[in-house]
C-alpha cells in the first residue's frame, strides 16, 4: 500500500482527487491531506474516516511515495522538489513544469507507455485540463492520418478556476435574478453569470493568452511532433462542471467520417455520442461527474477541398478528465510499472 500525499486537498481539484481515490480503489495505505493555514484543522472524509488537513511543510513528505499536486504553479514550484528529494514521485497538476524537457507530460491513453522509470526530477505533469481532452480525441486520428494543423475554441467551466470562482457565478447569477444590481466581480475581471469571457489567465505579447499558449505547446509535446500547429481561443463560460470544445483539425491524408467514428470509438475511455438526427451530441451536463471524453458533431471540414479537415465537438468533464482522473490514471500506471514501489510496509 502506499503513502499519497495531495497538496490543494480543499480545492476544486484536491477534492475531486480524493474522490477519484477512493472510487478507484487506489492501493492507498496512509492519506495525507495538505493546504495553506486557511484550510488546516478541516476535517474531510476518505473511506469512511476523517482526515486532518495538515499545513504543508517538509515533514510532511517523509514516507510519502505518491504526491498528487494541485494548490497553483507557485506552490508547486516551492514543494515538487521537497517532495522529489524525499523520494516521492510527484503527479503535478500545475503548469509549472509542464514544458521542461525532463518532466513527462502525460495522458495516460496516448503517451502513458513512456512511464517505465522514475523520471529525472521526480516530477511528472499532467497537462491542462483543455488540451487533456483534445489530445485524447485527436491522437487516434493523428495515428491514422498525420495531424497537421488544429484551430480550436474552447467553452470553459467556471470550475476550472477553483471553488471561489463556482461560488461567484452562484452569487451572481442569484441577485441578477432577484434584481439586485451590486455584482461583485473577484474571480473573473467581467460579470460571468449570463456572459462569455474570452480571457482564460494572463495575456502575453503575442496576443494569446497563456491558456491559449499552453494548448499550442502542451499538445505538441504529447503528440511528440513539433510540426503541429495549434491556434487556439479559450473562452470562459458560466457552465459550472464540464469543459466543451470546438475542434477544427487539418491532417496529412484525407479522412473517412466513417472510419473517424471507428476510431474514436476503440479509443479507451472515449466515447462518441453523434447522432443528430436524434438531437445526440456530448453535452457538458451529461459529462459532469463522468470519465470518459464525449465527442460528437463529427463531420468533414467542407471549406477543405481535399478531404484533409475535419470538424468535432469535444466535451469532458475538467476536474475528472482534465484534472484528478488523469492524476490518479498516472499514479495507476507508476504502480502497474513498478516506478513506484511503496516505501512503507503499513497495509
Ligand atoms: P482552488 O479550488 O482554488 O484550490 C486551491 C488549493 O490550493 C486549496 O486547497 C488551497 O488551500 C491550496 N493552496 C493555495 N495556496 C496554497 C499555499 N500557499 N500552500 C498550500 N496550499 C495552498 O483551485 P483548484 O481549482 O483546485 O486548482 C488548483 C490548481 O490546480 C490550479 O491553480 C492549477 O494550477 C491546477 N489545476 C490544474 C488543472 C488541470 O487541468 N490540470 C485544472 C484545474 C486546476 P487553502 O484551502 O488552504 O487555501
Ligand atoms: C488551471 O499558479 C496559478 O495561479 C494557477 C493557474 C492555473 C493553472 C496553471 O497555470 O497551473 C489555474 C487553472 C491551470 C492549469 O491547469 O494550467
């Protein structure tokens, strides 16, 4: 059994992570749950007991052979490495390490066979919640007919910006409705209640945003070829759970719909729900709490003459898929591996 330490255990994700822990039956012997003093002393629930959050610090990490992080870059950057030095191996959910050539970043369904050995640092990331989705519905494709070129607009849930930000479309939403005209914008620069954002993180010179920048590089280096071209527009939308995407993709050979849907069909963990006649398309609230990556509106690109592009509607939930579920998929495939052994003899 194993010691799994989850720093961000009161937020969005560190809940989810708990959660995903517990259904999966994660060979866990002893849980630790770390924050910042605001949150020390909560008392959260895991296989039926009660655990303390702890303030993190570097005793904390002694033992620990698993440690899955989620309380932002900074954090990660201060304690990934305290982590490593005391010999755990640390599932990273920040973009903090993402694009260093000596941190895998995985998914496990498209590059998970890389894991065979502890890595460098000690670190692994788990890519962005938006490109997670994506890759896991462009790689079967990409296998087949060589991707070139992707144009994506992303419709983002609140969700992804953590428990204050679900709090602020809740409020907002509720005196819009009553009326009341003192909207507190905190979380987001602009009203999201009834509204669409097209500003996910900061802005940089280029004009994209660093969201948009981290679906550019982040799916490269999955994909493993430098020679994709990705643009891409994130837009925040007042959607609690369940990140949408609209997927224009461009490929080396000419694609066939038919074998397209085949495809994606046999992909682990992907499921294509395309029947319009039937009004059946994936939909955010039918993803939340679910697994898999729903893709539908499958359909050639008709502004391509020759048959290379292809247009889908790319739905997953953000905090399973796109966070905690592929943390804890990576930490199944360290076990399974052996890069992982536990430290501990405690069963
Ligand atoms: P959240 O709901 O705001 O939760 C933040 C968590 O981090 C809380 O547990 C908080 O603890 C903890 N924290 C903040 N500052 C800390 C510090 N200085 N020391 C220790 N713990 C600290 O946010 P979230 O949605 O869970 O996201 C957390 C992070 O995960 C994000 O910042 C992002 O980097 C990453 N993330 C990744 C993905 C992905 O796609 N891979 C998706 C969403 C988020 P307190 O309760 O004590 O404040
Ligand atoms: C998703 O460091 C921070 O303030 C966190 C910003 C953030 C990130 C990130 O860049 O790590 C919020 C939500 C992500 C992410 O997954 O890239």
């Amino acid at each position: 059994m194993y010691t799994v330490a989850i720093l961000g255990a009161s937020g969005a994700v560190g809940q989810e992570l708990i959660k995903v822990l517990e259904e999966r039956d994660f060979p866990v012997g002893e849980l630790r749950l770390l924050a910042s003093p605001r949150s020390a002393g909560r008392k959260i629930p895991f296989r039926g007991q009660e655990i303390t959050v702890q303030v993190v610090c570097p005793e904390a990490f002694e033992g620990v052979d698993i440690g899955l992080f989620s309380a932002g870059g900074s954090v990660s950057a201060e304690w990934a490495p305290v982590a490593a030095k005391a010999g755990a191996i640390v599932v990273d959910n920040t973009s903090q390490f993402r694009m260093d050539e000596d941190v895998p970043l995985i998914v496990p369904e498209v590059n998970g066979d890389v894991l065979h050995e502890r890595p460098p640092r000690g670190i692994i990331a788990n890519p962005n919640c938006s490109t997670i989705q994506m890759v896991h519905a462009l790689d079967p494709l990409h296998r087949r007919y060589g991707l070139k070129r992707v144009v994506v607009a992303t419709y983002q849930s609140v969700s992804g910006k953590g428990t204050k930000a679900m709090t602020e479309l809740t409020e907002q939403s509720r005196k819009l409705l009553a009326g009341e005209k003192d909207i507190v914008c905190e979380e987001f620069p602009h009203q999201i209640a009834f509204n669409m954002l097209p500003h996910i993180d900061k802005f940089t010179d280029s004009g994209y945003t660093k969201e948009e920048l981290k679906m550019v590089n982040e799916t490269k280096k999955i994909l493993r070829s430098d020679s994709i071209r990705v643009s891409a527009t994130c837009v925040r939308v007042p959607v609690y759970r369940g990140h949408s995407e609209a997927v224009n993709a461009e490929f080396e050979k000419p694609v066939d719909i038919g074998e397209v849907k085949r495809l994606l069909s046999q992909t682990p963990n992907v499921v294509v729900q395309d029947d319009p006649e039937n009004n059946v398309y994936p939909l955010a609230t039918e993803a939340d709490g679910r697994d898999e990556t729903f893709v539908g509106r499958i359909r050639k690109d008709i502004s391509n003459p020759d048959g290379t592009g292809l247009d889908m509607w790319v739905v997953s939930d953000n905090l399973r898929k796109g966070a905690a579920l592929n943390a804890v998929q990576v930490a199944e495939v360290l076990v399974k591996n052996k890069v992982v052994t536990p430290r501990s003899a405690k069963t």
